[in-house]
C-alpha cells in the first residue's frame, strides 16, 4: 500500500437552500473539492425531510489541510451559524494520494 498522510474532514450539515453561497464561499477559502449529499433528519429544529426543498438538508465533505478545515469553520460559524440549522465537526482522516487534499 502506498503511504497514507494525515488530513482533516470538516462536515458540514445545513439547510440546502444556502448549498450555492456556502459552496461557493468554501472554494474562496481554498477548499479544492467537496462530496454534497442530501441528508434528513431530526435535531434541535425538529425533523428535516429531504422531499421538500424548503427543509430539505445536505451534508457537505471536505477533506483538505487542518489549516484550512480550521479557516471554514470559523468562518461559516461567522456567516451562517446564527441565521441557518447548520452543525459541522472535524475528523482526523488518513488518505491516499494526499496531494488531492
């Protein structure tokens, strides 16, 4: 197997209407790639069903350096915590073919 190197997951858990702004902001922020996934159910908000787009949810992945995992979180905390349903958290993840990351 070839060497696996360190890198963190920064997940991101939101409402789908902000995917466009939120994406766009993370690639601003130096993020190379993400996986976008629809997602649903049931938090401090209540239940969030995936079949109607004004509650639909996505679950947003971004594997990269620490550094920059740390920059978006702080930032999306900054720009969307406080009007959005949104949770993210790291993870310390081994990959392959780091230089993608």
């Amino acid at each position: 197997m070839d060497h696996l190197e360190n890198r963190t997951l920064l997940t991101i858990i939101t409402e789908a209407a902000i995917e466009h702004a939120l994406l766009k902001d993370l690639e601003k922020l130096g993020i190379k790639g993400y996986t976008v996934s629809d997602v649903r159910g049931r938090g401090s908000r209540g239940v969030r069903d995936a079949t109607w787009g004004e509650a639909a949810n996505i679950r947003v992945e971004v594997i990269c350096q620490r550094e920059v995992a740390l920059k978006a979180l702080q930032f999306i905390q900054d720009k969307f915590y406080q009007n959005y349903a949104m949770i993210s958290f790291l993870q310390e993840v081994e990959v392959l073919r780091p230089e993608k990351f």
